[in-house]
C-alpha cells in the first residue's frame, strides 16, 4: 500500500505547523503522486527553493514511497493573503 493523503498531511502539519494545506492525491488512489499547497510562517525569509527542499525533508519517510511531488505553492502566510485578496478582486471569468 502506498501513502496516503492523511498521512503526507500529518507528516506536513507535524513538521512545517502550516495555516494552510491542501493536499491532493493524483496517482488515482494509489499514493504514488501528490500536489501540495502550504502556507506556514517556517518559509518566511526563504528563497522558493529553500521552501521546497523543507518540504521534501518533511515528507522524508513519505518521500520512499512517492513517485512524484508536485509542491504548488510554498508561501508565508502574508503572501498566501496577498494572493487570496488579488483573487478576490480579479475573480476568475
């Protein structure tokens, strides 16, 4: 059985204490593919790649079972509310 959903989210919420996390699974239910967003305060003054490398160390264990890891989004809370307000007044059409 490969990993699941919850548990890349535990690992991610145990280690990076996120505001936000979104965790999806896309290898069609056999854990072998994620896409994750997170937004934790650890990120800030990081550079994007520094963000996901956290990433990555915090889903070191995960990481032996997972094919592929797409991290979507790596954010500090502020820029995470920048970017919920710029979708607010620029709604998609």
């Amino acid at each position: 059985m490969g990993v699941t959903k919850e548990q890349v989210e535990s690992s991610l919420k145990a280690k990076l204490n996120p505001s936000h996390i979104e965790v999806i699974d896309t290898s069609g239910g056999c854990g072998a593919s994620f896409v994750v967003e997170i937004v934790s305060e650890q990120f800030e003054g990081k550079r994007l790649l520094d963000r996901h490398r956290m990433v990555n160390a915090a889903l070191e264990e995960e990481m032996k079972e997972i094919h592929a890891l797409s991290v979507k989004k790596a954010v500090t809370p502020e820029q995470w509310k920048k970017q919920q307000e710029s979708n607010q007044s620029n709604p998609a059409a």
